[in-house]
C-alpha cells in the first residue's frame, strides 16, 4: 500500500484496483468478427475494434434494462454468498 507523505504517519493514496481484460478483434462489414488468422493476415479491408472490460465498483455497465450488472465475478460456489453484497 502507498502511503503520502511517505512515513508511518501517511494516509492511503490509492482508491481501488480494477481487472482489465483487453482484447483486439479484427471485423468486416462493420459488425462480422473475423477469427480465422490466415483471413486476418490476408485481408487489407479489415476494420480493428480494441476492446476493454474493466470490473471497478463505480460506472460499471448494465444491460440494456438496467437491472443486470456487468461485471467479472466468480463463479457461484467459489464465493461465500453470505458476503457477495457487502462493500
């Protein structure tokens, strides 16, 4: 943990921590996903689309009804759901 001033009496000077997941995705026609490498590297028309997910506690994406948020959780049994709602 980093502190400011630098010294035992500092106080935390960070505010949270996210995981980032970044992708490339290469496309066509301006919505179909091209996978196939060799397609990749023989295409001169492809568009590229650079993708990132973050998972922080503020300003994070919800589904189009507004109810479901998106987010990086763990899968259910390697969590304690007693805790999951507790910040």
């Amino acid at each position: 943990m980093a502190k400011w001033p630098n010294n035992y009496e500092g106080s935390k000077s960070h505010d949270g921590y996210s995981l980032l997941i970044g992708a490339r995705v290469h496309i066509k026609n301006d919505s179909i996903p091209v996978t196939d490498f060799d397609d990749i590297n023989g295409s001169a028309d492809l568009d590229t689309l650079f993708f990132i997910q973050a998972s922080y506690r503020v300003m994070m994406e919800r589904d189009p009804t507004g109810t479901i948020e998106w987010g990086f959780y763990p899968v259910f049994g390697y969590f304690n759901e007693m805790k999951r709602n507790r910040r």
